[in-house]
C-alpha cells in the first residue's frame, strides 16, 4: 500500500473511532436535551439546553439489548428523563420524580404529600392557575373523574415504578394523569444547562416552505437579536 493510500486508511479509521466513541458516549454516558415545555418552571425554561447523566441509571448500549449496571436508582427530587409509558414512538418527557416504589402519593388542595409527610416545594416551584394572558387553566381530570390536578389520591407507587411531577404544578401532565413510570423507561439524570435561548421577547419569524426568504430572514434575526436572546445567566447551572 502506498504513503498515501496508507495516510488515507489511517484517517478512515480515527474518524470511525471517533463516530463509534461518540456513539457509546451519547447513548451511554451523557446525552443532550431541549426543553420545550413550560412544565417545569422555572427550574427548567423552555430553551433551556441541558446535559444528562444517562450512566447512573444504568444506560442501555446501542444495537445491543442490554443495560448496563445501575449505579443507583432514581431518588425522590431528582430530575430524570423518562420515555412517556405507551409511546411508541419514544417521546422523552422530564420530571420531577416524587415518589419511588412503595410510596403512598396524595395531593391534597395543590400541597403533595409522600408517605403522610408534606413534600417540601423546591426553590423554584411555580403555582399558577392562569397563563400569561390571564386565561384560567384547565384542570384534566384522571380515570373515572376521581382525580385531578389539585387533589389526588392516596395513591401507591408500584413496584420497579417512579411517580413524577413537573415543578410547575399547575401546569404539567404528569403521573396524576398518566400513572407511574415503569423503571426500564428510565433514561438519565438531569445534570447542567450548557445553552439557553429565550424565544418569548423576541420571537424568530416563523419558517414556511412556500417563502425560500423565510430562512436566510430566520438567520439574520436571531443573529442581529443573539445576545439579548441568549440567557447567559443560566448556562452551566448545575440543575437541582
């Protein structure tokens, strides 16, 4: 094999090694995620970019059906990423986990309660029973209108299940409405924001199909408005 022919297939493997390494990395050690709804503020923003720990929990390796061992199991007050139960095309939802196996979950008038005892609020716990406009929010009722957002329960966690709650309380779908989430569901630990873009004060134009400007004009608003968009406070929080 020539000089260069030998160079070429030197380069042909590092860079496969560096896709292969990237890979177990992403689906094994540390993944990225966006958060794109309201439901944990204001802990999480929307726009907020943050890294998971996907190891702790045992992460499963690509292409293989495997997991690997746990380093410890979801706890009350961690935020975890979790596949939403019966989706089959694997929507990641993120959570407050609440309640783990064997704990009796009630609410009672908008306070949760585990195992008889007030859970205390995080710092920045949001209760808000209208939008930013003023509209009142709807409350979902659960199965067979027993339950709803403000009062539910007395409930158990069933076995190798977690019970999770947005932060956000009056304005989250969570295991009030859905149930608890079954622990292979589990994908990581919620860890640091490393990006976070604020689209509420300063909206991109939309993008269509049938306008070909519509992009380049995306490109320049959000250039011309990067740094009052960007929400430089909020990177490399550590998310607790």
């Amino acid at each position: 094999m020539s000089q260069s022919g030998g160079t070429l297939w030197e380069n042909v493997k590092q860079i496969g090694l560096a896709v292969v390494l990237a890979l177990i990395i992403k689906t094994s050690i540390v993944e990225a995620y966006k958060i794109p709804t309201a439901s944990m503020e204001d802990t999480l923003l929307v726009g907020d970019f943050l890294l998971a720990n996907k190891f702790v929990y045992g992460a499963q390796l690509p292409l293989v059906n495997w997991r690997m061992p746990a380093v410890g199991d979801p706890e009350r007050g961690d935020i975890v990423i979790f596949i939403f139960p019966g989706d089959q095309n694997g929507t990641k939802y993120i959570k407050r986990c609440v309640g783990i196996p064997g704990d009796t979950i009630e609410v009672k008038n908008k306070n949760l309660y585990v195992n008889g005892e007030r859970f205390p609020d995080q710092d920045k716990a949001k209760f808000s029973d209208t939008t930013r406009l003023g509209n009142l929010r709807i409350q979902p009722r659960g199965p067979g209108g027993q339950n709803s957002r403000d009062n539910f329960g007395p409930y158990v966690v069933p076995k190798e299940s977690y019970f999770m709650m947005g932060d956000n309380r009056d304005n989250s779908y969570d295991s009030r409405f859905w149930g608890p989430v079954p622990a292979p569901l589990i994908l990581g630990e919620a860890m640091v924001i490393h990006w976070s873009w604020n689209d509420d004060e300063y909206p991109s134009p939309e993008v269509s199909v049938t306008d070909p400007l519509s992009v380049p004009r995306l490109f320049v608003f959000n250039v011309v408005h990067f740094f009052q968009k960007a929400r430089w406070e909020r990177l490399f929080d550590i998310i607790s």
